[in-house]
C-alpha cells in the first residue's frame, strides 16, 4: 500500500511475532529495529570486544 505522500507500508513476519507487524513506514520499521538492538545486549557486547581490539 502506497500513501499520499508516497511513503509505502511495511510489513515485519518473524517466527517469534505470533502474526505480521504492520509499519506506516519504512523508516518506521528501521527505528524499530535499530531501538531493539539498542535495548539488547549487542551493543555491551560490542563494546567489549572493541576495548579487547586496543589492547
């Protein structure tokens, strides 16, 4: 679905999502994302095997 300005829909299907996750946006669906990975432990993670890197 394309909306008046333009902007297409987008849709998320996952295993772990019991049915499809609706965005308004495609860059709603990319800071949804990008929040998530945020909240992880990815980023602890990263951070720890950056300073392993420097010493």
């Amino acid at each position: 679905m394309t909306f008046d300005d333009g902007e297409w829909e987008a849709w998320e299907f996952a295993t772990w999502y019991p049915r499809a996750v609706r965005y308004s946006s495609f860059l709603e669906i990319m800071m949804d994302g990008y929040d998530r990975i945020l909240d992880s432990d990815l980023p602890k993670i990263r951070d720890i095997s950056l300073k392993n890197l420097e010493t």
